[in-house]
C-alpha cells in the first residue's frame, strides 16, 4: 500500500528573527493568477507616474567664476575634485561635496582653451591664449609661497586644447597641428599633421592608449597613432566637428559633437558611415562626454540645453534646462556614474543627477527592493502606449519646443521633395541614400 505524507521544511515557512517578513508558500502557476498581468500593468503605469513626479534632477549650482566657463577637467583619482578655466584665465578647483572653490589660479591672459589632469592626479596641465602650456601643482601651495606653475612652454601659435595620456607621462595639445609632448621637454617628441586648417579639439583612447583623435575646421575628423607618428585615416563631415570622446569600455567607438545639430558614434574601423546618428538637438553641439560605463553620454548644446543619449538609441533620454542657463559649452559625467556638471555662459557650473528621479542617500532595504521591483515593471511595459507616452514626456522651453517644431517640416518637405523626385525620374537615377551615410562627405586613409 502506497501512503502520500505531506512532507514541510521549517526553512521554507519558519523566520529565523521575529523581525523578518513571514514566508508565504506560492504557487507561481499563471492558471491560478488570472488578473496578475492586470495588476502589473497597474502598478508600471503608478510606477511611471512617480517617476515623472519625482524627476527632480537639478542639485546645485556652483557660482564664482566672473566669465563663461570654457573647458572643464575631472580628477581620475578623486571623485569630490573638479578644475574648471573660464574666459578671462582664470582657473578654479571645486570641492563638490562642501560644493565650493577651494583655490583659485590666475593662469592665463585671454582663455583658458583646455585642460587636462596628469593620470596619476598629482598635477594639472592648462593652455590658453598666450601661446603657453602650464603644468601646475594640484595642492595648493605652502603658505608663503608663491602661486606659480612647476613649468611653462612657450610656444609659436595659440594651443586650442590638451589632452594627457592614461599611462604616460606624455601629453598631446592641438592648434595649427597636434603636437606630441614628453612632460621632460619643452619641444614636441613629434608633430602630426595632415591638412593646413586649425585643430579644436584632442584625445587620446582611454583603452587603446596610443591612439589619439582629433577635430579640425575643415570638417575632419583625424585618427592618429602615437607609436608611427603618422595619421591613421580621417572621415570628413558635411559640417564641421566640434569635439570628439571615446567610449571608455569600447575601445573602437567614438562619439563626434557636430556643428548640424547632430552626434555621430563611429567605429573607428568602418568610418564609411556611422554606427549610430543621435538627432535631438536644435543647434550646434559643442561639448560631448561618456558616462564610466560606456552605455550612455551626455551632450552640452548652444540651444542651451544638455541631453543623454543612450550609445545605441537615435533620440535622448533626458533633456536638462533651466530658465537662467545659457549656451553650454562644456560638460563632464562623473566617475561615479551618478552626476552630470555642466559649464555655461553665464558664468555657472551646474551639477545634475544623471537618473532625473534617483532617491540620494542611503535606501532601506525594502525601499530597494520595492524600486527594483518597479523598474522590472517599468522595462516589462515600456513599449505600452500609455506608459511609454508618459515616460517619453518633457517640458521644453518654447524656444526650443518651436525650432523642434520648424525641423520636422523642414525633413517633412526634404522628403517629400526626394520622394516625387523620384517617382518622376528614370528609375534607378536618384539613389536612395539612407541617414547615416547622407553627413559623409568621404574617408580618406
């Protein structure tokens, strides 16, 4: 005879501590739940709800500066430590947890055209308008001594940006050409060239660290190898490009600023066309910089807004504005992945979250359970047409939501055009051009 004895674990129902939840035996078969999907569906639109309630991503605003803030530079070994140079030469160092200047250097006559921190953190390098590199001291000086740099470089023409390698004492700066310097020196190791017009922005690959790229005037964008010392290839735009930065996780991907209101993520192996076309902002993008992760950037525009982008989206996530913010020139992702400090005209450096509605402190347990719970949900019904039209929505200001407006009949009518254009032609004489390879003008290599 056969007997069926009904068998209980204490471990699966019994607390360990009177101060745990109770255990309560479910059964997950979705025959037994019939409205479960319902009740999901419920609690992902609440969810979204709140999320838009609780979008509150504007955190400080750091004020001291007495001209636009022109370039900024993170601390790679202190996440509290920001340097900052505005228009009038003067440089500043930010503590961001007291969120104030902690010293002060008058640095240059004219801009401060870029600056870049030495990878080991100890120093800082700038250039400016005078025609001189400095290298300066990251601690303040002892008292009684004098605020001076530990060297200058003079040299022949205006340096118009500098970037230091990851591993190196080398660092690059770019103007008439990029030129390659050893800190020990006060002449370039080598000068690479290709094309007569002036270079506006540097970098060196985070990964791959011997490779550089560069953005010049005449709308292209160069990729040079240190160890050759010649230029690898170059891809020109239909406009010119204002800045570049390399993804820090992907070693081949860079993201370009373009002055035709668009980013460009190119593989630096395929240059015929970009891997992904970012088209959201209404005027020049001046500043672009990646989050640590290497999933998203952030964009600083002259329309006055920053936005994030997600690396393999078209459109941004998030748009961040304010009524007294002005063309933003430049803009930085910490290393921490949790803040966007953006530098702008009016003289402001301003820190936002970089998720709008993210709770800052310390989260009970629960609450972090219960906010990873919504943001499965959230993901679960993020194509749903209610929830995504909530999720998607955002105030701009008039300017902004008006030129965005004026742009869709503007592609509206091109379209329109090419399309009878082609109806009313031999077929196969007007080729269809997809997005991506229309702002190529040509590789060269």
């Amino acid at each position: 005879m056969r007997v069926k004895v009904l068998s209980r674990n204490p471990d699966d129902y019994v607390r360990e501590t009177k101060l745990d939840l109770q255990r309560v035996p479910r059964n997950y078969d979705p025959a037994l739940h019939p409205f479960e999907v319902a009740r999901e569906y419920t609690r992902a639109l609440n969810a979204t709800k709140l999320e838009r309630v609780f979008a509150k991503p504007f955190l400080s605003s750091l004020d001291g500066h007495r001209d636009g803030v022109n370039c900024m530079a993170k601390h790679p070994k202190s996440l509290s430590t920001l340097l900052s140079g505005a228009c009038d030469g003067e440089v500043k160092i930010w503590n961001l947890t007291k969120r104030q200047c902690i010293r002060t250097i008058q640095a240059h006559e004219g801009f401060v055209r870029g600056m870049c921190a030495r990878f080991c953190g100890t120093s800082f390098f700038t250039v400016g308008d005078d025609k001189t590199v400095k290298q300066w001291k990251m601690d303040s000086p002892e008292y009684g001594e004098e605020e001076e740099p530990i060297h200058t470089i003079l040299g022949k023409t205006v340096y118009t940006g500098i970037d230091h390698h990851w591993k190196e004492p080398v660092f690059a700066t770019c103007g008439h050409q990029v030129d390659i310097w050893d800190e020990q020196r006060t002449s370039p190791k080598c000068s690479l060239t290709w094309g007569f017009d002036s270079i506006s922005s540097v970098k060196f690959n985070p990964i791959e660290t011997y490779l550089l790229g560069s953005c010049a005037s005449d709308r292209n964008i160069v990729l040079y190898d240190m160890r050759k010392s010649t230029p690898l290839k170059k891809v020109i735009l239909n406009m010119r490009t204002n800045t570049l930065c390399w993804n820090p996780m992907e070693a081949f991907i860079f993201t370009a600023a373009n002055e035709d209101y668009n980013l460009y993520t190119f593989d630096m192996r395929f240059l015929e066309s970009p891997v992904m076309v970012h088209m959201d902002h209404v005027s020049a993008v001046l500043d672009v910089d990646y989050s640590p992760t290497g999933k998203e950037f952030v964009s600083a525009s002259f329309d006055k807004s920053i936005r994030i982008f997600p690396v393999d989206k078209g459109h941004s996530r998030e748009v961040y504005h304010t009524k007294r913010m002005q063309h933003v020139i430049t803009v930085k992702w910490t290393s921490d992945n949790k803040y966007i400090l953006c530098g702008s005209d009016e003289m402001n450096i301003r820190l936002w979250k970089a998720n709008a509605s993210e709770k800052l402190g310390v989260l009970a347990p629960r609450e972090k359970a219960a906010m990873n719970y919504n943001q499965k949900l959230k993901e679960k019904f993020q194509f749903h047409p209610q929830i995504r039209r909530i999720a998607q929505h955002r105030h701009l200001p008039k300017s902004i939501y008006g030129q965005i407006k004026e742009q869709r009949i503007m592609r509206e009518a091109r379209r329109r055009k090419e399309l009878n254009r082609r109806k009313h032609s031999k077929p196969g004489s007007v080729p269809l051009v997809p997005e991506r390879k229309k702002h190529i003008v040509a590789v060269v290599k």
